[in-house]
C-alpha cells in the first residue's frame, strides 16, 4: 500500500512541476493541485455521478458473469456447440461498441437497462474464455479417480470442474471489470442525463479541463476498487489458489 501511494505522489508532483515549468494552457491540461482542487470542491457532484456510474458497472459485471459462465459450460458440455459457436463468439469482438451502443439507446430507450447491458456484453467474452479454459484445464487424473467412483458427469462438473475453473473465472472478471468502466462512459456518451461519462461528456466542451481530470481520476478510482473486491473474494472462495500460500509445510 505504501509503495502505491508512493507512487502516486511522484505521479502528481511530476504532473504538477511538468504543467509549471512547461507553460501548458490549463484549459489543455491543467495541473495537478487544479484536478485535485476540483475533486474536492465538487466532490458532491462526483459523488452523485460516481453511484450511477457504479450500479451500471456491477450490475453489468454481475449479468455478465452469469451468462459467461452459462455460456463456458454449455460449450465445454457440448464440443459441437463450442464448435459452432465458438468463432462467432470471437467474432462479436470485432464489432465496436460506439456501434452498439446507440442502437440499444434506441431499442431500450436511456434508462438503465441498455447501459446495464453495454457493460455486459464488454465483459462477457473475457469471463467466457477464462471460464471455458478453466473448465477444460482440469486434471485428467482426477476425472479418472472420478469415473471409477461412479460419478455422473453431472456430478464431475460440480464437484471437480467448476471447482476448478473457478479461479480461471474470476481472473476473467478482473479482466472484464477494468474495461466496464470504459463501457459505462461510452453508454452514457451515447445517451444519458448522469453518471461519470455525462459529467465528462459535459464538462469538456464546458472548459471545465480540471472537472473533466477529477472525474477520470474518480473513474480510475472505481475500477481499482471493483478490481480490489473480485481479488478479495477470488482469496475468500479460492484459498487454494492463492498463490501467496505455500502449499508446502
């Protein structure tokens, strides 16, 4: 925790005596004791964005998680599925989200739901991946021990290989989390009247530049801290996994 903070003091102190001695307009890039100013003056306003930006991001996480999750096991379940739909699922991923994004504005007008599902659909493929590697990564060693016990193949998914593809799954989600934030700012660029990516979207063409930092930085915030939690649960549900314990005694 130190060395971040550390860290993150020369980041500012850099940034600050770089926008001192550089001459930059402020309007361009404005220094760091302006950005961290702004974040406290209008940490009312941040605040109120931040909470709507948030509930898109876990909730989008979450539905992503359990249709990725579905998804992985019926196509480790079934390899004529995975081969049929494994190359269009890749596919999906060549097509940009700026695209996506106001055709479900206009399906689903600019409530919730379409940028709950933006989200989604960002940090679907990751956790899909991760999940279906997971899953076909089990020791085949253990799936014998299995079969000679008489175990259904019902009963190796649950007990041996979820078990076992569920670290592979959480990395996924930790990988998903840190481009769902992006997500939700292109949501809300695409329509929406609060949340982080309106403020930002609003304080630009404002020449609010110290504003428009603040709320990266508040953005950045999120994404560590929804990183943050998958990791701690990661270590509460995957003891075994954590590569911090020595399995020897």
């Amino acid at each position: 925790m130190i060395p971040a903070l550390l860290m993150l003091a020369t980041f500012f102190g850099l940034w600050e005596l770089y926008t001192q001695l550089s001459g930059i307009d402020p309007l361009l890039l404005p220094p760091a004791s302006a950005v961290l100013s702004a974040l406290w003056e209008e940490r009312g306003l941040l605040a109120d964005n931040l909470q709507t930006t948030a509930v898109e991001v876990v909730l989008g996480l979450l539905l992503a998680l359990i249709a990725g999750a579905v998804m992985a096991t019926a196509l480790h379940l079934s390899p004529r599925t995975r081969r049929a739909s494994y190359p269009l699922l890749i596919a999906t991923q060549a097509i940009p989200i700026v695209a996506i994004a106001p055709l479900l504005m206009t399906w689903f007008g600019f409530g919730l739901l379409p940028k709950v599902l933006i989200v989604a659909l960002v940090c679907f493929f990751p956790i899909v991946v991760t999940t279906l590697d997971g899953l076909r990564r089990v020791d085949d060693q253990q799936r014998t021990m299995l079969r000679s016990l008489g175990a259904s193949r019902w009963q190796m998914l649950r007990f041996l290989e979820v078990p076992a593809a569920l670290p592979a799954a959480l990395s996924g989600a930790k990988v998903a989390v840190a481009v769902g934030s992006i997500a939700a700012v292109f949501a809300e660029y695409a329509g929406s009247d609060r949340g982080l990516g309106h403020l930002l979207l609003t304080s630009i063409p404002g020449l609010q530049t110290d504003l428009a930092w603040a709320t990266v930085l508040v953005l950045a915030a999120l994404s560590i801290t929804c990183f943050a939690a998958i990791a701690a649960l990661e270590r509460r549900l995957t003891p075994w996994a954590d590569p911090r314990k020595d399995p020897t005694p």
